[in-house]
C-alpha cells in the first residue's frame, strides 16, 4: 500500500503536472527469499501519466548456506523502487496499471512487478 504524506509542487512545474511524497510498504517473495520494502517515495503526476522514485529499507528473509547447511536469515537492507504508471477511468471507477521495479542490496531480492487495480 501507498499513503501520502505531503504534497510536493516546487513552483517550477509545468501546468497539469503535480507531485506527492508517500510512504509505501509492499511485499514479495519467490522461493525461500522475500523482503517487505518501506519506502520514502516522489510520486511525479503530468495529467494521467505518473512516476514514482524511492528508497528506505526492506526487510528480508532468505537462506545462506553455512557449513553446508542451509540456514534461514533475516536483515534489514537497503531497498530503492523506480515506477512508471497510467491512471484511467472505467465508468465511474478511477483506475490504474502501474509497472515497478524494486531493487535491494541484496540483488537476490531485486525484482519487478506490474499492477492494475482501482485508486481510492
């Protein structure tokens, strides 16, 4: 999820254009591996195209092996996320699709996911 925090116009900004800061907290996983990124973020807006630059910390779950055993971890990594989205109407209903990267220190934990969803 997504929540704003502030709204963030320089004054230098082409008319139509607008911007937001947010905090989000997303999760995903494959395997043995996931992290759950919460993220200080700019939400760029230019009529119904958006992106979305920010970075924080993920907190990650994955193996290692040592000894030669596999052995579970947890850490608090480094995570950053770049976005790029398209907001819509469907009838009444304000909708988006959004394609977004999420990067980690740990590149094992690097990832890109595509959404569509209903904007509240």
């Amino acid at each position: 999820g997504e929540y704003k925090i502030s709204d963030a116009n320089f004054g230098t900004m082409d008319r139509g254009s607008s911007g937001i800061f947010s905090l989000s907290v997303d999760y995903y996983s494959k395997g043995a591996a996931s992290a759950v990124p919460v993220l200080f973020n700019y939400v760029g807006m230019k009529n119904e195209m958006y992106y979305t630059v920010g970075a924080g910390i993920a907190l990650t779950r994955d193996e290692e092996l040592v000894g030669g055993v596999m052995q579970g971890r947890s850490k608090a990594n480094f995570a950053y996320q770049l976005g790029v989205g398209y907001n819509f109407q469907s009838g009444t209903n304000p909708l988006f699709v959004e394609g977004r990267y999420f990067g980690n220190s740990n590149t094992k934990l690097n990832g890109f996911g595509v959404y569509v969803g209903i904007r509240l």
